[in-house]
C-alpha cells in the first residue's frame, strides 16, 4: 500500500474505505460480510475509514467491527457533522456525541462538514460557534483534524477553503468531474494551501465500471494496458500528486483485493501521452450517452412517495450505454417486479428529492423522461401482467 501525508504529517493510505456502501441484508448491514472485507482492507494497509451520520447503520457498523477486532488505535476514522440539521449552537455536541457513541470511540481523526454546497451554510455554522466548538475539541483530543464534503460549484468551494484554517477537504473528483463541481480548479486551490484533499465519487457511482458504454470498455480491454475500468479511473487519480486518498464504497474482497493491489503501486505522473488520449476517448463516449448524471449515492432518498428515484435513472442511462433493451429489462426486474409499486409516476412534485441532490439533478422532470422511455405501452402492458402473475398472493 502506497501512502501520502496530511498536514501534519502522518501517511494516510492513498486507498480510503467508504463505508456508505456496506452490503445490507433484510434492510440492515451485514455485519460479518462488511466485517472480512474491512479486515482484508485493513491486512492490506488501508487505515483511513470514511461515514457518516446519515449513513444508515454505517458509524455503528464501522465502530462495532473495529472494538471487536482490537484494531480502533491503528486506523484513522473519519466521520461527518449533518450540518445542515444544526439548528442552534447545541446540536454540534448532540450529533458528535451521538457519532462518538455509535463509534465506540473517543476521538475522530478526520471530522467534516459534511456535504457543503455554498459558503451560506459555513456562514450560518460560524454563527451558532462552530469555530469555537472546533477549537475545544481539538484541544481536548476529541478531533484531531477538521475539513468539509463539498457538493457545489468551484466558486463556492474557494471561498470556503479560504475562510478557515482546514486541515482537510473532501470533494467529487473523476476523470469526467474535472470541470464539475469543485473540478481540477478546487483541487489545485487546496493543494496550494497545503490542505489534503479526499476524493468521493472515483467511479462516479458505477458510471466509470459497471455502467461504462459497450464502446469504452472495448476501447479499454483492446488498450494493451492490461488495466481493468476500475483500476484505470484509480491510476488517473493517484497519478495526480494533489491527490491524498481515493475512497472506495468496496463491497467484496475481490474489489478490495483489486483496489489495494492498484494502490500497492501507483505512483503520480506515471501517465502517459496513451493513458491520457484514452481517458479523452472514453470520456467522449460517456457524455454521448449519458442521459442523467446520477450517480447512485441515494441522498435523494427515500422518495415519500416510494419513488425509486436511483434505480430509475440507472436504467434509464443503461438504455443508452448499451442497448434499449437491455436498460428496459433492468427496470422490469429490478423496479417494476418489486411487491411496493416505485414507478417513477408516483411522484407527486414536492421536490424534497432535488434539496438533497449532489448533482443538482432536476429530478422531478427527467423522472418523466425516464419514464416514457423505460416504459413504452407494450412494456407497461407486459409488465402489469407479470405483476399479476408472480406477485399474486
């Protein structure tokens, strides 16, 4: 395993654990499978473990697996403040407490803002004191280093890097988010402030892997790199030196055996002229198909309507990655056969989805586009059949 420092100089291993996307089982985490794959992970160097509050079950997961394994003193956590649920100066402890008691610990070594989209919300947070309150628990050992998630544009992100001294940040970076969000500008900004950057998204929610066009992944297998999809959109961001960690949601030890192999040996400006007119190829390829710019993380989630808004748009954009037909027989399998009805047509326009929306995905609209395309007459008239076939009671 490969590692870079922080600010104050301790190595984080350059392959972060996302534990947003542990495997659930009966609608609760799966303990003992999430618990072989973080200590293979853990075998294999990675010592930075990143959740959050609102991630169900996560911090209780995570804290629960590492007490059990003796191994809490031997990797960094890092966790997130739901800023956007603090209301009053109280709330700073009432959450953090709360995350110190799920993780069965006493410190967090990486504490964000979690999911900042305008310096509005830094400014409220300065307010109700949270420059105050940071300040206490650094000082009493409660957290070691603070930084902020950020989901906005570029402008917003430098102003709220430079209003505070952070010791770290975590932004949306991929090789087809260069000029989104933060982009390669934010990026470049902290680390000429010396501020590690954490990077969410690498695979932009499966975008980059799994969802990748036919095309690309031809392009990429006929390369003669000997690199798969995954470990491509990983180089090209190790190769980067502002790069600190690439976090991964790694839900099987094969991912994580591939993941930590690649981090084993990728070294900034290892890139070529050929890897770079590669990215540029199969970047082209995508923003010819892509349809939404989902990438799966469920904040919009869940729907008051039963709206299963992700799974919609991931068939949706599947219907134009590769064939029409593929993307259709998705949605009548993984959405239109399940027992509660989530059909895009449910939703009623509250727009509680959108509030929530890292992407800034006009939700409530494309839900109609993806409707009519998923569901053309003949498909809603096969698909009512089947539902009562094989969901009669």
């Amino acid at each position: 395993m490969n590692y870079r420092k922080d600010r104050h100089g301790d190595e984080i291993s350059i392959l972060g654990y996302g534990c947003m996307r542990f495997t659930s089982k009966a609608g609760r985490i799966d303990i003992e499978k999430a618990e072989k794959e973080l200590l293979e992970a853990y075998r294999l160097g990675v010592n930075y473990y990143d959740t959050a509050y609102l991630y169900p079950g996560s911090e209780a997961a995570l804290g629960e697996i590492l007490e059990r394994n003796g191994i809490r003193d031997k990797v960094n956590i890092a966790t997130k403040l739901p800023q956007y649920l603090v209301n009053n100066p109280k709330g700073f402890d009432k959450y953090f407490d709360e995350e110190l008691s799920r993780l069965r610990t006493d410190r967090v070594d990486y504490y964000l803002m979690h999911h900042m989209t305008d310096i509005a919300q830094w400014e409220k947070l300065k307010k109700h004191g949270v420059i105050e309150w940071v300040k206490d628990k650094k000082e009493h050992g409660k957290i070691r280093n603070i930084g902020f998630s950020y989901h906005g544009n570029t402008e917003n992100f430098i102003k709220i890097l430079d209003d505070y001294d952070w010791d770290f940040c975590q932004i949306q970076y991929n090789y087809l988010d260069v000029d989104t969000q933060a982009g390669v500008k934010g990026l470049k900004a902290a680390a000429e402030k010396g501020i590690p950057v954490i990077i969410m998204e690498p695979l932009r929610g499966g975008k980059l892997v799994g969802m990748l066009p036919t095309e690309a992944k031809r392009l990429i297998s006929d390369s003669g790199l000997g690199y798969t999809p995954a470990e491509l959109a990983f180089r090209w961001l190790w190769d980067q030196p502002e790069v600190t960690c690439v976090l991964s949601g790694m839900n099987s030890l094969e991912m994580v055996e591939e993941n930590c192999r690649t981090a084993s040996d990728a070294e900034a400006g290892a890139f070529t002229d050929e890897h770079f007119a590669l990215i540029d190829k199969i970047t082209e390829i995508i923003r010819r198909t892509t349809k939404v710019g989902c990438t799966g993380c469920g904040y919009c989630m869940p729907c008051p309507q039963g709206v299963d808004i992700p799974a919609i748009f991931r068939c949706y954009n599947r219907m134009y990655s590769e064939k029409k037909s593929e993307g259709r027989t998705e949605y009548v399998q993984t959405v239109a056969l399940q027992k509660q009805k989530t059909y895009a047509t449910q939703c009623i326009g509250c727009g509680k989805c959108e509030k929530h929306c890292p992407q800034s995905i006009q939700i409530r609209e494309e839900l109609k586009k993806a409707d009519k395309a998923l569901r053309p007459l003949h498909y809603k008239i096969v698909t009512g059949v089947m539902r009562k076939f094989m969901l009669r009671k």
